[in-house]
C-alpha cells in the first residue's frame, strides 16, 4: 500500500507499477549480451523467411531447409544455424521509417529510436545510449574487465564516411562508450598490448604511481579505470584468444568475423556485459547486397555466419553459460523482395526479421509474420522500441527505467517500446 501510494504521487497507477515488477521479477535470466549486428542489411528473404511458392523474381535462387522446429525452415545456407532453432526465437514482423541511409537505420534498430527521417550520419552526444551503455551503468560488471566491448571496427557510413551512431554511450556520457577492438583477431600475431604493462614498468612501480597521482590530485574516473585494467588478470586473459584450441577456432571459423565472435565468448566470460560486434568495416562492404546477393550469399557471408553463431550457441550450451547470455543477430533492415537487374536486393525497412536465443528467450518460437512475398507485416508488426525493450526485460532491466543524463534531466529508456512477452521464457 505504500509503495502502490508513493507510485501514485509520482504520477504511476498500479498497474504500470504491476507491470514493472512482472518485468524485474520474470525476466532477469540474462546477465550478458552477444550482440552480432549484420551491419547493412541482410536479406530475410534469404536467410528467415523463405518465400517458396514466390514467383521467382521474388523467391530468388535458395531453397528452405526444416530447422530443429517442426514446420520452421531457414535458407539452405545456414543449416547450422538451422539446428538451434529450439533454442532461438525468430521475429518476422520488424519495421521501421528509415530506408534510404544506413546510419539512420543502425540508430533505430540499435537504440529503438525511430526519427522517422534519415538525418541521424554520425553520433553525437544527444543520442540514446546502447544497450552496452546502459548495461555497464546499470549493472557494471563484478569482476574488473571492461562493461562494453565493440569489435572489429567502427563501422562508417560508406568508405569514407563518418562513424555510424548506436554505439555510443550518448546522454550517458563518454564514460559509458564501449572499448573499441580494432585489431583482427584472426591475425596471426593479434594482441593487445594497450592492456598490458610496459616493459619497463612492473605492478609495483604502477602502484607506486597510483599513490604519488592520489596525493597530487583527486584522479578521475578514466585514470582509475585505466588503473584497474592495467593490473586486472580477468581482462589480460579474456583477450589472449592463442588460448583457444586450433579445433575451437576452425569451428568458429578462420576469418575476422569469425575469429570476433570467439572473441566476444572470451570477454563475456570474463564478465563483460555486453559484446557488440560491428559485421562490416562501412555499411556498403558487406551485407549491402545492392548487387550479387546470392553469390555474396552463398559463397562469403552465410557460411561464415552459420560457422559463427552456431559454434557460439554450442560453445554457451557446453560451458553453462547459454541461460545466462542473451544472443541477439539482427541488421538494421532486410531487402527487397523483387530481385534487381543486378541479381541483388535493395533496402527494405518496411519488414524484415531478426534471430534471438539463450538467456530469457523461449526457444522454438516465432513472432509475427510477413505478407506472401516477404514486403509487410501480416501479423504482429514489431518495431525496433519492442525489439529494444525486448533485450533489456531478458537482461533483467525494465523497459519503463529512467535514466538520467550528464544535467540530471531525465529520459525513459524505451519510450515508445514494449517487450514480446510471447518470445520471453
């Protein structure tokens, strides 16, 4: 009665109270995040939602195969993934307003802000945070490692265009934007020697110097966190990828991609919360099939996809961490149903779908659906709020939080989003 009073002083009813609580309560299941962002937008068509009995100039060249879900089928290309279905939960309903620039779309679906135009090029410190920042200021991690990492690259707009916006800390401040990694991890002399000491400095002196900067001066967050990370095993170890077996490493896959999702295991188990990894140097290189979508398709990007994701979902399971990590693999929009005179598919943002499993998903499901040719939602349109709010009820925020930014004035965090309770377990 209390709390029901207070709430209504604060200008909540019950039932929002209620519902906030259902959330915190059902939904904590997860305390990390693999993010695997197909930056550029990967085909639906070709990959989720098969369209068989499509004309062909709809349908394109790829066949359905069955998951491990009766009457679910994916592309012919993924078939390891194909094999976790039981585990994932698929969305065929996604939509949003933005079609023309990347950018604009990669803020939407990664924030669940949807401008409604294509003004948003690059980030800037008036944007949502990502759900990494919000993570590492609302559950920072328990051991000393890093609470957000991006990997491989900090994706642009184009070859040289400026850096895409999502990833960002935003209104939090630049406190909460993520370690970038932008090394490959697949190379054969990888390392990361900004987290390691010099030669010439052993823990000692970096004690020693620790204590000589605290009686000159108060130091700020970034010089202890720099600190703590210099002298922190858990973040030495989870970067030193050599350690895996040859065996672990093929079955990811011996490609940059590949080699940043093993990657993004290490550091989640180390106890960073959120791992994001950026699948495209610009948002043209990759999954932007304009042109030879189903070459591109067929002989680079799905079997290095399918290899990556399929070797994380077995990796969690083996080691008991798949109830505790949300995966998420999503692009900001799909393509075109109609195949182009340039055998590819263009920018589709008005429905495309996207894959979730592990922590807090229930496994075999599938929410919405789109029309016969793959163009619209036909069922239970989803937009990127919900998608948004989604992963922060699985990681055991409630969608409904307010967050402050650097002058103290106050943001929710989803606004406009409400979690699929459908595709929560």
């Amino acid at each position: 009665m209390l709390r029901a009073g207070a709430a209504s002083a604060l200008g909540l009813t019950l039932p929002q109270l209620l519902r906030a609580d259902s959330v915190r309560s059902q939904s904590t299941r997860a305390d990390h995040c693999i993010l695997i962002f197909l930056n550029g937008g990967p085909s639906h068509l070709d990959m989720w939602d098969m369209k068989p009995n499509a004309p062909v100039e709809i349908r394109g060249e790829f066949q359905p195969i069955a998951t491990s879900v009766p009457g679910v089928q994916f592309g012919e290309h993924i078939p390891k993934m194909a094999r976790w279905m039981h585990k994932s939960a698929l969305i065929r309903s996604a939509h949003h307003s933005v079609n023309n620039a990347h950018a604009a779309g990669v803020y939407t679906a990664l924030t669940g802000q949807d401008r409604g135009d294509n003004s948003a090029s690059t980030f800037t410190p008036n944007d949502y945070p990502a759900v990494g920042s919000v993570m590492g200021h609302l559950r920072p991690p328990t051991q000393t490692v890093v609470p957000y990492v991006t990997l491989p690259f900090i994706t642009k707009e184009g070859a040289g265009g400026p850096p895409q916006p999502g990833f960002y800390g935003g209104w939090l401040g630049k406190s909460y934007d993520p370690l970038f990694i932008l090394k490959d991890p697949n190379a054969i002399d990888f390392a990361m020697p900004e987290l390691s000491l010099g030669g010439d400095v052993d823990t000692v002196r970096l004690d020693g110097r620790r204590r000589l900067m605290s009686q000159l001066s108060e130091p700020d967050p970034y010089q202890i966190k720099a600190f703590d990370l210099l002298t922190s095993s858990h973040m030495r170890h989870a970067v030193s990828i050599e350690k895996e077996s040859p065996k672990t490493r093929d079955a990811y896959g011996r490609n940059i991609y590949g080699q940043s999702v093993l990657l993004a295991r290490r550091l989640i188990e180390a106890g960073t919360r959120v791992a994001c990894l950026a699948w495209a140097p610009d948002a043209n290189a990759t999954w932007d099939t304009h042109g030879n979508n189903f070459k591109k398709l067929k002989t680079e990007l799905l079997p290095q996809l399918d290899s990556a994701v399929s070797s994380l979902l077995a990796d969690l399971d083996d080691r008991g961490m798949l109830e505790r990590t949300l995966v998420v693999v999503m692009g900001e929009f799909g393509r075109s149903p109609k195949v182009n005179a340039n055998a590819g598919r263009d920018h589709w943002n008005f429905c495309y779908s996207l894959m979730m499993a592990g922590g807090g998903i229930r496994g075999g499901t599938v929410y919405g659906a789109s029309d016969s040719i793959g163009g619209k939602p036909s069922r239970n349109p989803v937009s990127p709020a919900d998608v948004i709010a989604t992963v922060y009820a699985c990681l055991g925020i409630s969608p409904e939080t307010e967050l402050k930014d650097r002058l103290q004035r106050p943001y929710p965090l989803v606004p406009w989003g409400n979690p699929i309770s459908e595709i929560i377990g």
